[in-house]
C-alpha cells in the first residue's frame, strides 16, 4: 500500500497528459466508431475474436480493433466495450419478437374446479 501512495504522491499535478486533449480524445473517438462500424457491418460472421470485457467481434475486424486500442487508453477502451455490450443487451431485450407484451392473462374465477 506504501508503493502506491509514494507513486501517486511522486506525480507532478502539474503534467498534462497528450491522450487527454482534445485531439487525441478526437482520434480515440474515430477509432472506436471505426471499430464498432466494423463490427456492426460484420455482424453477420461469427465473431471469433475477445476483446476485453468479453465483447466478442470478427476477425475481419482485427485491424480496426488494434488501431482502436492504440489510439485509446486501455480504460477507455474497457469503458466503450462495457457500454457497447450494455447497448446491445438493452436493445436485443427491447427488440424482443417473442416477449410477451400487454397484461397478463390469468385464469378467470369460473374455470377453477370446487373442492368436492
């Protein structure tokens, strides 16, 4: 515990890190719609590649996906992929053709049998 506060405590305040301005945010956004683009255009292929959190995507996206993850920090990346996956979710269960819908229907009082 000691290690980590002596190595955040060792960072200057003062640094502006590059991959947070707002050029390379930009190029970070670019790549990962490129990316997602691919994925949604290659949707049909079964996806054989892991990304992290477990986003599975096509290998015809391999090349997007490693421009993606250079041009983005890796917890970023974890971050788009979680709400990527979250969206899709959402949507597929929104989208669902065979949920029932509207109020359920329950038995009517004159169809239970008396006891005897």
């Amino acid at each position: 515990m000691a290690a980590v506060a002596e190595t955040y405590g060792a960072r200057d305040p003062e640094t502006v890190h590059a991959d947070v301005l707002s050029k390379a945010r930009e190029s970070c956004y670019k790549a990962r719609d490129a990316f997602y683009a691919c994925v949604e255009k290659e949707s049909s292929k079964k996806p054989t590649e892991i990304g992290s959190v477990g986003l599975l995507y096509p290998a015809e996206c391999k090349k997007s996906r490693a421009e993606y993850e250079n041009r983005c920090r890796a917890s970023w990346v974890k971050h788009f992929d979680r709400q990527y996956c979250r969206n899709k979710t959402l949507k597929r269960l929104l989208d669902d053709k065979d949920a029932k819908r509207g109020p359920s229907t329950f038995p009517q009082p004159s169809t239970f049998k008396t006891p005897s």
